[in-house]
C-alpha cells in the first residue's frame, strides 16, 4: 500500500512538472511585470507629464489640441534631437552613437 501511496505521488509530480514548465513559470512573471510596468507609467504620466503639459498650454496660450501634438511630439523624439545636436557639435565618425537611424522611423 505504502508503494502504491509512493508511486502515486511520483506521477502527480511528474505530471505537475509536464504541465508547468519553467518557460511558462517566467512568460506568466514577465507578463505580469510588463503589466505592472504600463500601470506604474500611467500613473507617473498622469501626476506630472499632463500637469506640465497643461502649464505649458497655459504659458503659451495654445490650444490643447495643439499642445498635446506639439508638446508629446517634441518629447517623444527628445532622445533623437540630442543624438544630432551631439553629433553636430562633436566632430567625428558618429557611427557608434546611430546618427541616421531615425530616418527609419520617417514615413517613406
């Protein structure tokens, strides 16, 4: 009785091992850290990007329509004027630092 008892937990645990991979174990972790991500961003967007947003709007006398295509544009292509604003004020060979991979990004 005792072996079969023994046995019957080995393949409980075989099957648990088949049916949950440890591939699976970090695609469910990764998701679920990807999510909390997304949430943590949008939080952090609401409390501080659209309140300086907004002051801007204010500052400038622009409508929000504007602002917001103005504004989230120049922010979100930041990274790509300063890699060119770099690269035109440093002489040199820029091929390192990816001078000419935001043309990819324009629509042909």
């Amino acid at each position: 009785m005792r072996e079969r008892g023994e046995k019957l937990s080995q393949t409980i645990e075989e099957d648990i091992d088949k049916k949950i991979s440890p591939s699976m174990i970090s695609l469910i972790l990764y998701t679920v850290a990807m999510l909390l991500c997304f949430v943590l961003l949008a939080s952090i967007v609401d409390k501080f990007f659209v309140v300086s947003l907004d002051r801007i709007r204010t500052i400038g006398n622009l409508s929000s329509d504007a602002a917001g295509a103005t504004l989230m544009a120049v922010g979100s292509s930041a990274p790509e004027l300063f890699v060119a604003l770099f690269a035109v004020i440093k002489p040199g060979d820029h091929d390192a630092i990816g001078i000419g991979q935001h043309c990819w990004q324009c629509p042909v």
